[in-house]
C-alpha cells in the first residue's frame, strides 16, 4: 500500500519546512529510513528519512518549495501502483482529483535532442493502463488531467474518441521555470516536437539572459529570501513588534578572568570565556529570576533552572542550542557540552531536543573583533547577553595609568516584566562574579 511522505513537524511552533534538495529521485527505489531529502526550518537544517520502503513513485514538492506542515510531498508505494486516492485527501484544492476541471489532453511528449535528458516521467493509474493496453492506445504520448499531470481513465478514452485538442504548448517544467523566473513565455521558441517548449528552450533564454548580464560592467543577483533566513526574519521582527525591549551596557575588567582560563588550561582542560559566561550567568540568573522569565497569557513564568542558549552563526542563518541545567554544571562540563552542540549545529546533526527549551541566551561576537553589539531576543526569553571582545585597554586606577583587559557586556530585556533597575543590578552581578570568579565556589 503506498505511503505518504509528509512535511514533518520539526518543533512547537514550526508551521511550515523549506525543501532544499531530494536524496532520491522519482522511480528509484529507497528503504525505510534512508535519507531521502533535505529541508529547512526556522531552526535548523536536517535530513530526513524516508518512512517507507519501496519506490518513490512521485515527488509533489519540488527543490526550493516551501511546505506547511503535514502537506502530502511526495508517496512512496510499489512500482505501478495507483496512489491517487492519497492526493484526494491531503493535495492542495487546485490538483485534487475530484476538482480537477481541464479537458483531457493527448499531446506529444517531447525528446530532448540537446541533452537527451528526460525531464517528465510518465504516471499512469493501472486502469488506464489496462484500458489502454487494450484499446492500443500509446500512453507516452498522453498529458493527463489528474493531479501533477496523471493520465486517468477519462484522457485514455478522450484520445480514443477524437476528443482532444492540441491546446498546451508547454510542458509543466518548462512552465514552472517560465514563472519561477519572470519569463515571457510568448518570447520562448519551442523546440519539440510540433513546436513544444521544453525546459531546454527555457534554459537557453536564461543562460542568454545570464551571458548578457555578465557581459555588463556591474552585476547583481537575486538570492531567494525563503527558508531559514525568511523564517529568522519573521521571528526577529516578531520578537522587536511584540516585546519592550531596552538595553543596558558595561565595561568589565577581566583581568581576573584571565588567570582564571589560564590557570585551568594549564592543568589540560580546554575551556573559552564562553563557558566561564554560561557558569556566572546561570549563577546570576538563579538569583535574578525574572530576567529567566517568560511572559504567558497566564502571567510571568518564572523558572528556577537555566537552559543557556548560544547563539551560532551557520552557512544560511542563526540558531540557538542551549546547554540544559548548565546552572548545575561544572565548567569542564559545560565546555564538553559546548563544543559539542556547536558541532553539531555546523554539520546540520542538531535534534529538536538540543535547540528546544532555552532559558535564556548568550550571543558572544568577540572572536570576529566585535567591541560591542545590541542584540534581539529570541522569544519567549526575556533576555539576552551580548558580549564582545576582550581588549587590552588603557584604564585608571588608584590616579595610574594601566593596561587592563577590557570586555563590553551588552544586555537586551523585556521591559514589559523587568524594569531598568532589576536589569542594572543583574549585569552589575555578571560583573562582580567575571572580576571576582572564585565567587563561583
């Protein structure tokens, strides 16, 4: 029996995925579990496994498509097998089979001469098949009206009749590139058969359009804006339309600090100063409970653990792991769980467990020379910390000039549920413990 493959929920407030490539292409064969495409998410980008095993027999949702969550994408199912009683329940209204209005068309498919590649396969329900087979009818030559061009019973016997015109001049990929990139298709010479434009016909016009474009003395590109970086954006706009923010800002010596890493370094343990952050800032965060608060419909939630969130920079956006209960954990144990969630954040590994549940979030830009920056929150947070770069800097002390080593903390909030003073008094705290550490123990 075939099975659907769907766009699968991938976190709480996940509404829609972004396809970025097929593992498997139609008509090959996949097993349960195999990887069988790659999608996007405001999240993160992940793989994910086919539910079946079988052939796929067709693909819904191409490369580059966003999908709403639990839309039929593509089915799965033994070779030959008829699977249009799954689009009639979950495909969007326009190709349901019940709503499908076309005539029945039978038109040549055209052969690519260029590049011999085929470019539409052809489905076919089996009793079509078997009506065609025997009335003699070739079925290749037939664009169906079903659902993503299906040939059904009704084209098998409008071609047998004499009922078909030939209307369409483009073949549905040829049409979609047409659209996906702003062509006139008037402008498009066919080169199939009786004239039909195929995607080669489409693909000249756009290498031509290309070849002018960088025959020109300046260049510009379009990069689509969907997927996670569109999704990233809705949040952050979100989260500047729905929250007061305000920011507060101060310089810290972290000469103390310093020795500190050092110190531990040298006894073989490799941690950086944003793990000596997450450990002062949960220790301040316990104590400040409101600035590790989220704002409900039933009221402030305040939280007496602290998920650290860090903000890591990937190839096409943002996304936040947080180390769980870091408030209870050691320095050595929170460094090992560090690198481990930013590995696996670059290579695309990250589980909805690991970038769910954050408490608040630490965005640390000072190893790209950044001296200071203001940060967004990532809802429903309250806060978030942002830090830049330790620098050697001239200070004075005691009427003396002296090198210090100097990092600016920046500090977003939620002015709706934490007033300036509380703010003030937590990163005044952030400050006592990074220029005080053993305050820590």
């Amino acid at each position: 029996m075939a099975t659907k493959v769907i766009m699968p929920k991938q976190g709480l407030l996940m509404t829609e995925g972004y396809i970025t490539k097929w593992l498997i292409s139609e008509g090959e064969k996949v097993e349960e579990n195999q990887p069988l495409f790659e999608m996007e998410t405001d999240k993160l980008s992940i793989t994910i496994e086919s539910p079946a095993s079988g052939t796929l027999l067709k693909i819904i949702r191409g490369e580059d498509e966003t999908v709403p969550i639990t839309e039929i994408i593509a089915v799965i199912g033994q070779e030959g097998e008829d699977f249009s009683h799954l689009l009639t329940a979950d495909s969007p209204a326009e190709t349901k089979i019940d709503e499908v209005k076309a005539e029945a068309e039978c038109a040549v498919v055209e052969s690519n001469s260029i590049s011999n590649e085929k470019t539409d396969r052809v489905f076919i329900t089996p009793r079509a098949k078997m009506i065609a087979a025997d009335k003699n009818i070739d079925y290749s030559d037939i664009i169906g009206s079903g659902p993503e061009g299906l040939i059904i019973e009704k084209d098998i016997l409008s071609c047998e009749k004499g009922l078909v015109q030939n209307r369409n001049k483009v073949t549905p990929v040829a049409e979609k590139m047409i659209k996906e990139n702003n062509l006139n298709a008037n402008e498009v010479v066919g080169t199939g058969i009786s004239g039909r434009v195929i995607k080669q016909d489409v693909l000249n016009i756009i290498k031509n359009e290309q070849s002018n474009l960088n025959n020109t003395d300046t260049q510009e590109k379009i990069v689509p804006f969907k997927g996670m970086r569109k999704v990233i954006s809705d949040r952050m706009m979100e989260s500047l339309h729905n929250m007061a923010q305000a920011n507060h800002r101060m310089k810290v010596d972290m000469t103390e600090a310093v020795k500190l890493r050092k110190n531990i370094k040298e006894s073989g343990i490799n941690i950086s100063y944003n793990d000596i952050l997450i450990k002062i800032v949960s220790k301040a965060l316990l104590e400040f409970p409101y600035m590790n608060s989220s704002l409900t419909g039933e009221g402030i939630l305040l939280k007496d653990y602290v998920n650290m969130g860090l903000a890591v920079s990937v190839s096409n956006g943002l996304i936040v792991p947080n180390v769980k209960n870091a408030h209870k954990k050691s320095l050595e144990e929170i460094a090992a769980e560090s690198r481990e969630l930013i590995q696996k954040a670059l290579n695309g590994s990250l589980s909805q467990e690991d970038y769910s549940g954050g408490t608040f979030t630490l965005s640390n830009l000072g190893m790209y020379d950044i001296d200071e920056f203001t940060a967004i929150i990532n809802p429903p947070e309250s806060g978030i910390l942002a830090v830049g770069k330790v620098e050697n800097t001239p200070v004075v002390e005691n009427d003396t000039i002296v090198i210090k080593p100097i990092m600016t903390l920046s500090l977003t909030y939620d002015h709706r549920i934490i007033d300036g003073a509380l703010a003030a008094q937590f990163l005044q705290r952030i400050k006592q413990l990074l220029m005080h550490p053993y305050l820590l123990l």
